[in-house]
C-alpha cells in the first residue's frame, strides 16, 4: 500500500521517485507530446475520437515505461488527479532543462 498523501507538493518527491530512469521519463515525455498533439487535433476538428487518442498514447507511452523499465506500478492507479499533474510539471522540468532524457 502506498502511502497517502493529502497535497500535491507531498506527493511529487514521491512521483519523481517513480520515475528514476530517464527512459520512463523519455516514454512520458513522448506520450505528452502526442497527448497535446491530440488534443489540438480535436480542438481544430471538433471530431470527438481524439479525445480517445490521447488519453491512449499518453498513458501508453508511460504504463510501458512503468512497467518495463521501472517495473512499478502507475501512480496513476492510486493517484490519478495528481499523477495528471505530476505528468504535467515533470514535462514542463524536461523542457526547462531539470530532468535528462537523453
């Protein structure tokens, strides 16, 4: 069981944690990219299945970071509202330079 968490500046040390590789934030930094990709697609197109293609590609793209280069479970799973976040300013640190992907 993991450990409860009540905010979110408590819980992303911990989201962080989970990512240690630099591969798993590579697939999660890929997966935004599509997932933002998506979501303009949709907005420009009105055409609903995009909404679809962007929730696939972003968790596809980190559930196989987690679960074959992490090898840990999604905090998504417990955490879905936070980990949303947690996606969000872990992708905004990569472009900012704090995290390495490559």
């Amino acid at each position: 069981m993991t450990k409860q968490y009540s905010n979110f500046k408590d819980f992303y040390p911990y989201y962080i944690q989970q990512h240690k590789n630099k591969y798993t934030k590579l697939l999660h930094f890929i997966g935004a990219w599509f997932f933002i990709s998506f979501i303009s697609i949709l907005i420009y197109s009105h055409e609903i299945k995009y909404l679809l293609f962007a929730f696939l590609s972003a968790y596809g793209f980190a559930w196989i970071g987690h679960f074959f280069i992490e090898e840990n479970k999604p905090a998504t799973f417990d955490y879905p509202i936070y980990s949303f976040m947690g996606d969000c300013l872990m992708f905004i640190e990569i472009l900012k330079g704090k995290h390495k992907i490559l």
